[in-house]
C-alpha cells in the first residue's frame, strides 16, 4: 500500500515521502479512483490536479531520470534552432538545410537496431551517460569552428550524424528503463512527463537560441548548449545503474534484431501502432525541419522570429503533454491517438493557407499538440504492452521512424523548392487528414485501445 504524506501544506508541489515503492499487486492494477471530498478548497482543488499531473516524480530514481532529460533536451532543442539558422545563412538553400538537418536520419536508420540490442543487455545508465557526454563536447567542437570562423556546413552535417547515433543509443536504454523506475500504475504518467521535458525545453529553449543567435552570437549558443548537456551527465550520475531483465537471451546481435522484430510482428496492438506512428512521423515531422527556411521565405522572418515560431511548437505540445499525463488506463486513448493526427494535419493547412506570421504561431501550436499524442501516448502504450526484456527493442524500432525521415523530407524540400512553400505544406496536410480517417477503419486495434 502507498502513503503518501505532505511535508508542507503551502508549497504548490508539496515534497512527497514514499514509503512504499515496491511493486505490489495491488499497485499493479492501478491506483484507487476515490471521488475527490467536496469539501476541498479551489486552491486544494488545484494542488490536487498538480499532483496526479507529476505523481510519478515522487520516484527519487525517476526524478533525477527526468531532470537529466531536461537538460538534454534543452541543449538539443537549442541546437535544432541553432543548426537550421546557421546552414541556411552559409548557403542560403533549401536543400542543403533539410539535409544538414535531417542528418541525424541515417545514423538512427541503422544504429537505432543496435541501440536496442544494447539497452536490453547492458546496464543502461553508462549508455545514457556516455550519449549525453559525446553531444555535449561535439556542440563545444563547433563552437570553437565557429568562433575561429572556419566551420562550414559540412562540419554541422558530420556532427548532426554522430549526435543521432549517440541519439540512437540512448533513447531505447532511457525509455526501457522508466518501467523500472516507477510503479506499473504511473507508467502512463512517466512517460507523458518524459515527453513533458522535451515539451518546456522546446517552449523555452527555441526562442533562448534564437535571441542568442541575432544578438550575441552563434558560437555563444553552441557553448551554452555544450555547458546544459554536461549537466544532463551530472543528474543521470545520481540515477542508480540500471541493469536490464535477467529473462533477456544473450544471442547474437543480429538473432536479437530479428527476435524485436518478430515480437512486434505478433503483437497486434505494437505492429498497428508502428504502422501508425511511421506513417504520420513520415508526413507531420519533415517540416519541423524546414521551419528556419520556410519562416525566413514565406514570412520574412529573424531569427528570432523562428524561435518563436518553435516555442509555439513547445507551447503546444506542453499543453498536449499535460493533457496526455492525466490520461490513465481505460480512456480512450486510441481515439486520442488518432486525433491527434487530425490535429496535425489542420494546422498544416493552416500554415498553408494564411501566409501571416501569427497564424503560424497558432498553428505550431496545433503541431506540438498533435506530436505529443503521437509520441508520449505512443511510447507509454508501447511499453505497456511489451516485456521487459524487449523494451529496448520496441523503443529501437520506433526510434528508426527518425531514421526514415528523409522519406518525407526530401520529396517535402524538392516539392517547394519546384512548386513554393505553402502549395507542398498543403498537398502533406491533405495526405496526414486523408490517413487519419483511413486508420480509423484499417487500423482496427489502434482505435480500441483504452
């Protein structure tokens, strides 16, 4: 049984003791849903939502977990700005840009596999670790290249592939290892926070790198972005090592791919969600990629106007991310999934259609919501639905969704190169509308889930 107590009744999170953090059976079927007292205060109201909003970073092990991610993700989300800018201003072309910032795509497509095999065999933190410590120095090594004015876009292009294979690594060994980190009830919510660190970080880092970038200089941003990724190394030190399940079958690295695969292939609910997520990743997330460009085109924009438009991106997804960690075992998470796209696709159109500055704002924002339902509810009802020792797997095939960019970036960038911006925005918003209504009737198994 849990009990939890409040150490002080005025903080708004309150710090929570646990004094029970073992797996029980009863913790195994989910918290109670007691009605909330009617006599609680607007304010206690308030505490209350705050608290089963964050429940599972009353995890001391988790919470270190989740502030590493913080500073991971801030680093790299200012480094996404950061890149997109800086190529564009080195060639001012929009291939180049997509390609540079795509990168990342072909160390994913095939490192990914090996990331998982990994991260169901070896301890896990030193993965973590040892990712978050190469991103780190490798954004210092371009700082330097900038600041002694010799860095070209091919520097920016090698760097952004070490760092997606470091990416590679590290994910699967980080998400597999949340299971183990909280109880079975709050998995739903740990993986919504998780997506949340990537949520504040693309709301508040985007424009710090935009700001950073006119005003300062470039190479400042890429040594604040080597400074915030050290730290990530800092807390996941804290973090206890994390070994993976005594049931994984040490085989040979290729058996093991084949076994991830073949375990996919006969769960239902994980084939229908990877078909899902590959498809509307393949559609939704190439033009994230493109936003710099497509900012300083279509609306005229600074850099740190293209801040902006990326902290909408973040604002969105917070708000989808707040949303989806208060979502628990027999909601309608499928539809959730599902409208998700829908979300995405409109907001698509949006940009496509009004050429204005704040209309895309609005709908980045609409981007961010839409994201977060694909991704955090994605990844918790994945992990929900797999065994342990093949967590690491299901997280490596659904990472290589990244590595299957450029799939869509490449037609995306060639289409409004030859046909203008907003006319190739537009065709994707149909494409990702159209594929969201099909799933709802051939993607059976994705709709029911609860």
């Amino acid at each position: 049984m849990l009990h939890i107590t409040f150490a002080s009744k005025n903080r708004l999170l309150p710090k929570l003791e646990v004094q029970d953090l073992s797996n029980s059976e009863e913790n195994v079927t989910g918290p109670s849903h007691s009605p909330e007292p009617s006599h609680l205060s607007f304010f206690e109201k308030i505490q209350s939502a705050i608290l089963h909003t964050f429940e599972s970073l009353e995890n001391r092990n988790f919470r270190l977990l989740w502030f590493g991610m913080v500073f991971s993700m801030w680093g790299i989300q200012m480094q996404m700005v950061a890149r997109g800018i800086l190529v564009y201003d080195l060639t001012g072309d929009y291939t180049i840009t997509g390609f540079v910032g795509m990168g990342f795509a072909p160390s994913l497509l095939v490192v990914s596999l090996f990331g998982g095999v990994l991260g169901d065999r070896m301890e896990r933190r030193s993965i973590i670790q040892t990712a978050q410590l190469v991103n780190g120095l490798l954004a210092g090594v371009v700082g330097i290249l900038i600041f002694l004015d010799v860095v070209v876009w091919q520097h920016l292009f090698v760097v952004s592939m070490i760092q997606g294979a470091m990416f590679a690594f590290m994910m699967p060994a980080r998400q597999a290892a949340i299971p183990s980190l909280v109880k079975k009830h709050q998995l739903a919510n740990a993986f919504a926070l998780n997506a949340m660190a990537m949520s504040i970080m693309s709301l508040v880092a985007p424009a710090m790198a935009g700001y950073v970038y006119q005003f300062i200089g470039a190479e400042v941003v890429y040594f604040v972005i080597c400074a915030v990724m050290v730290s990530a190394v800092v807390f996941t030190s804290m973090v206890p090592k994390m070994y993976p399940s005594d049931r994984s079958i040490k085989d040979s690295v290729v058996r093991n791919m084949l076994a991830g695969f073949r375990y996919i292939g006969r769960n239902k609910v994980l084939l229908q969600l990877m078909i899902y997520s590959v498809i509307v990743a393949l559609l939704a997330m190439p033009f994230r990629m493109l936003v710099p460009a497509y900012a300083k085109d279509v609306y005229r924009s600074a850099g740190s106007e293209v801040g902006i438009l990326l902290t909408a991106t973040g604002l969105g997804a917070l708000v989808g991310s707040i949303a989806i960690a208060n979502l628990r075992e027999g909601h309608h998470r499928g539809w959730v999934l599902i409208g998700g796209a829908i979300i995405a696709g409109l907001s698509l159109a949006l940009i496509s259609g009004f050429p204005v500055f704040l209309a895309g704002v609005i709908a980045m924002v609409g981007t961010g919501i839409g994201e977060q339902a694909r991704w955090a509810l994605g990844q918790s009802v994945m992990m929900e639905n797999s065994a342990d020792e093949y967590r690491s797997r299901v997280m490596s095939v659904l990472m290589m969704t990244y590595g299957l960019m450029p799939l869509g970036m490449y037609p995306l960038g060639w289409s409004m190169e030859k046909f203008g911006a907003q006319q190739a925005v537009g065709i994707i918003a149909v494409l990702l509308i159209g594929f969201a209504v099909l799933a709802v009737f051939l993607l059976p198994n994705l709709r029911r889930i609860k």
